[in-house]
C-alpha cells in the first residue's frame, strides 16, 4: 500500500508557476531524494506534502491515517522547553496512544470488556508496539544520542543550544514521532561524520517513506532510493541509486546538446543555400523548398535549457614553489578553554600534498588548523610552517573580510587586482552587476559572506590552502566544481570537510583525530572508513570466546613448496595493481569523461598508494643480519 501519491502537482507565486505536473508514489521504505537548482521548488515541495502551503492543482492522497512529520532549517519556538521535552512534541500522538492504554486499563481492571473496547486497546498497543513498545521514550533519547548529544545535554533548556545544535534538536524531533512519511530538508547540515553515518543507518532501517533534500552526495548515495528532479517547473521521476541518476542525467544532456548542435548545422546549410540561389531564377523553387526545410526543423528544434544559475567559478592562481616541508608537528598538544583535546601529534605535510583532517566535533580539527598557523599558541610540543610557505586559511566560524566597503573594493584590497578582474572574479562567485558589486560587506548575509571569503581565497596566490568545512552554503554542483578545481590544484592542501564524497576525491592521505590521537591513513574517506571496519571486525573476533577443538592426528611431515613471504606477496599485489592502472589508463586515453572508469582509476591508484606504503613498511622492518628466504 502507497504511503503517499502525488498526481499533477502544481503550485503558484505570485500567480506564476513554480512547477507543474509533479508527479509520485511512495511505498513505506521508499526513500526520495529531490533534486534542483536553488529556487525550483524543492523545499517547497515538501511544506506542500504537510499542508503548510496551498496546493494550486493535482492532487495528494495519503493511506488512511499516514503520520507526517517534517524537519526543516526554521529553528524551533518552544526555547523554554528541555531538549528531552522539545524531542517528545513531535511524538504527541505516542504520548496520547500511552495515556489511552492506562485508561483502558483502568476500565477493563474494573469490568469493562465491550468489543469497542477491546478493539481501541489493541490499536493503541499496536500503535506502539510499531514505535518500539513501552521504551519508545528511551528510543527518542537514543535518538538525540545518536545526533551527537551527550547525556547532560538532554535536561538543559532550548534556550542554551546554539543555532546548528537547535537543528539538530529538531531533525531529532522529527525522527521521535514514529512517522509514516518523513519529510527531510537539509538535514545533514550541523552533524559530524558519526551523526551522518547514524542518519544513514537510521533511515535505512527505518520503516516509512521519506522525501529528503540534501546537498551531500555521500549520504545521498547511502540513502536514496529514487530521484524526483525539479527544474524549468517540470519534474522527472527516476526509480534507482543516485549516482545511476546522475550518469543518465550526464548522457541525456549530452544527447540533447549532440541533437542541438545537428540541428543548428542542418538549419546553417540549408540558409547557405537559400541565401546563394534565393534570387536566381533557375533555383528559385528549390530555395523555396529549403526555407520550408528549415521551417519544419525550427518547429522540432531541441533547446538546451539554460542554466537557471550558474555554478562556481574555480580557477586557482598557479602558485609559487614553497620548500619540500611545508608544515610539520612534533609532540603537539592542542585545546582550548584549558581544555586539551588533542595529545602528543606529530605529523610532516610535504609539498603537493593533498591531505584531510577528520575527526567528531568538538575533537579539535579547527583548532589544531589554528595551531599550526601561529593563530593559536600550543599547550605542548613544537610546530611551524616550512620556508616559501604562504598559507590561505578559509575558515568554518568567522569569514574575514574588510568591512569598511563594498564588495568589490573588499575583492581589490585583498587581491590586489584591477576592477575588471576582480569584477570578473566576484561574477564566477556570484556576485554580479553594479549593484551586488557595490553592496556593503556589512550587510551580506552569511552564505553570501562565505561565498566572497572563498573568492578571495581562490585569488590569492597561496601555495598552502588550508580549508575549514568550504562546502558550507554551496549547493551540488558548486561542490564538484571545487572537487574538480582541487584535484587539480597544484599546491598543498589540509582539508576539513564532512562532506565526505569531497574528502575521498581530494585527500591522499587522511589524518583523523581518534580519541585524543592522531593517526594516518592512506587514501581518502573510503580508506579510512576500510581500516575502521578492519579494526573492528578484529575486536569483535578477539572478544569471542574459544571454542575446544580436538587436536588433529599427527600426520607425517612432508616437504612443500616455500610459501611466499609478505614481502613477496605485497610485491605481487603492487605489480597487479600497476598493470591495472596502466589498462584503465590507456582505456580512458580516448574518453576521459566515462565516470565509471574514472573512479576505478581513482581506486586504483589509492590501492597501489597504499601497497606500496605497506611494503616500504616491510622492507625496513627486516633484520638485515638475517638472511631473507
């Protein structure tokens, strides 16, 4: 049974149409993920599916008695409640199907047993039974423990939650409800990597249907099960993983822009030989014909829809050489507020190195970024920065800007560039016109701020970059468009993301903040999260008890072959490895615009990485007094 269908949705602005013929059907599991340009409608969609805005046409039809709940960016109004309190409004129906149960126990405790009674104790047992029995309550904290807050936390009032923890409070009141139809805007933003992989394991246990909205592909390929597009006020329903959706999106633009371009050839040929015999007597009806040619083309022409905003502008500057260390630690130890957070680090960036820092919140990635740029003074240990090495440090929590002007004489003050180029370089950000150009720096809001924070990074010239959470504020594609832009950057990198599909393109090698300690990794997020997997499939094995086993017979010894050593094994992974990234290399020397093969190749090269790492680690913990063999 369908939790929801939608049919010929429409939906109006000020009289004009914002999309039109929206169309879906959901089944409980079935989990949505709208995807389109800023403005297409996508949150407004879903205010729609709850009832919070007008529906102008189509219709919506729910399965009798379908529980909605909805998490948005609006923080919540109720600051005078706790937190525990605030999870439990959206579970009012649980509470009430509670209360139910005592009164009709009450009932039946002194003689009442009609049928009507006994049918509304076994739909409100059922009700709860469905949102995890009687422990439904310690299931709404679990919830708010699995978002990231700790156990103090759930007494205090709202009142004393900064902004990105109220969201969490209410991506968590959402969740609490035991909804059938969960409703999801942005609700990524704010949480650490353990929360996200939380949410992805949650919603998909969880047994509703949900429509989401996020701008992080990692958890959108965890999650998704179909893709609704909107964009032009139109929609398209794809059924399948979101990286299938993307792929096919890739190869109908390009057929669409091959069919555009076929066309435009056939109309210029055929207006060639229409402006060549036009007045010629003899060609005169075949020139006719041809202007009809060309009318009947022009009725079928493809138009490759324009851009309803354009995407990020990445170019960085080539920067100048820096020394081969360009920053290292020795024995650090970080923290803030008298609290150490971080002990006994060391670690060596080395030029052209393209590195992430991961870590929970609060675990110190920011300020150890703030160490080891001087802005912070350590509690211990020793850290600098390597000779020719000029850092450009984007940060998470405040965006320096001069603010004594407009935007453009920010962009020139800090760049140093001539108006045309730094007009140019505020428009690949978009800020463009007279008037965005000459907005007070002031008054920009925060996204808008960030965006010309990062401008300014992008124009500086630094060969270290060293960048703190700069997917905030961007949407999908501005987000690939600095995934591609960083790949390609020549200079040294330290990233702090928890946008993990960037993490994964750009990092070589990942540092990440473990109970104190930093260790490292070869590879980005998915090697990380390999490693993680490993150490834990081996505690758990270490954790089992033995079992007895008989002893085998003793058989006689027989000679064999000499197994290969590690060593020997490892090289022979390496020399497999290589071979396969020769093969896909000259595969995509043809084409190198199949996404498959580019991301195999991407792989590829991260295993051979790490193998190779593992057999210097090898070679040099032999003893060289012992003979090999």
């Amino acid at each position: 049974m369908a939790v929801v269908i939608a049919s010929s949705l429409r939906k109006e602005l000020a009289g004009a149409p914002l999309f039109d013929g929206v169309s879906f059907k959901l089944e409980r599991r079935d989990r949505l993920a709208l995807s389109g340009p800023n403005g297409a409608g996508k949150t407004t969609l879903l205010r729609l599916v709850v009832g919070e805005t007008e529906l102008h046409g189509g219709e919506l039809a729910f399965d009798k008695g379908t529980r909605v709940a909805l998490h948005d960016q609006r923080p919540p109004l109720e600051l005078g409640l706790t937190l525990r309190d605030y999870s439990l409004t959206g579970a009012a129906e649980l509470v009430a199907a509670e209360g139910e149960l005592r009164r009709l126990e009450r009932a039946m405790a002194s003689g009442e047993h009609a049928p009507a009674t006994l049918r509304r104790y076994s739909e409100a047992q059922a009700r709860l039974e469905h949102a995890g029995g009687y422990g439904w309550r310690e299931r709404a904290a679990g919830v708010l423990r699995g978002l990231g807050f700790a156990e103090e936390d759930l007494d205090r009032p709202l009142s004393t939650f900064s902004g990105g923890e109220l969201t969490r409070a209410s991506l968590a009141r959402a969740l609490a409800g035991d909804p059938d139809l969960l409703l999801l805007d942005e609700p990524t933003n704010h949480l650490d990597v353990t929360s996200l992989e939380w949410l992805e394991q949650t919603l998909r246990e969880l047994d509703a249907a949900v429509i989401l909205v996020a701008h992080d592909r990692w958890f959108l390929e965890a999650t998704a099960t179909a893709v609704l597009e909107l964009e032009g006020g139109r929609s398209t329903f794809f059924p399948g993983a979101w990286h299938v959706w993307r792929r096919e999106k890739a190869e109908r633009a390009q057929h669409l822009a091959k069919t555009a371009e076929r066309q435009a050839e056939e109309i210029a040929r055929l207006e060639r030989f229409v402006e060549r015999f036009r007045y010629k007597a003899s060609k005169a009806r075949q020139a006719q014909s041809k202007l009809k040619q060309i009318e009947r083309v022009q009725r079928v022409r493809v138009e490759v829809p324009e851009e309803r905003r354009r995407t990020l502008g990445f170019e960085f500057l080539k920067p100048a050489r820096s020394g081969r260390t360009v920053g290292e630690a020795s024995g650090l130890d970080v923290g803030v507020g008298g609290k150490t957070l971080l002990e006994d680090a060391s670690f060596a960036l080395e030029r052209g190195e393209h590195v992430a820092l991961v870590g929970p919140n609060g675990s110190g990635k920011t300020t150890l970024l703030e160490t080891l740029l001087g802005r912070r003074d350590p509690l211990g240990g020793t850290v600098r920065l390597g000779h020719g090495v000029e850092p450009a440090y984007f940060s998470q929590h405040e965006v320096e800007l001069d603010e004594r002007g407009s935007v453009l004489q920010c962009a020139q003050g800090a760049t140093g560039l001539q108006r045309p180029q730094a007009q140019a370089l505020l428009g690949r950000f978009l800020f463009s016109g007279w008037e965005t150009h000459e907005k007070a720096v002031a008054v920009l809001s925060g996204g808008e701020r960030r965006r010309l924070a990062l401008a300014l990074v992008v124009a500086s010239g630094a060969n270290f970059l060293v960048l703190d959470e700069p997917t905030n504020h961007l949407d999908l594609e501005s987000r690939e468009a600095l995934e591609v832009a960083l790949e390609a950057f020549p200079g040294t990198i330290l990233l702090v993301s928890h946008d993990r599909a960037l993490l994964d393109a750009v990092a070589r090698r990942t540092l990440a903040i473990e109970d104190g300690a930093l260790r490292s990794y070869p590879g980005g997020w998915a090697e990380v999260v390999r490693r993680r997997d490993e150490r834990g499939a081996a505690a758990v094995a270490a954790a089992e008890p033995e079992t007895p086993r008989s002893r085998p017979p003793k058989t006689p010894v027989r000679s064999s072959p000499r197994r290969p050593s590690e060593l020997e094994a490892v090289e022979a992974e390496i020399e497999a490895r290589e071979s396969t990234v020769a093969e896909l290399e000259r595969s995509l020397a043809d084409d190198w615009t199949d996404v498959e093969k580019l991301a195999a190749h991407r792989q590829a090269r991260v295993e051979l990485q790490s193998l190779l790492e593992r057999w210097e680690a090898l070679f040099e913990s032999l003893d060289p007094r012992r003979p090999s063999g």
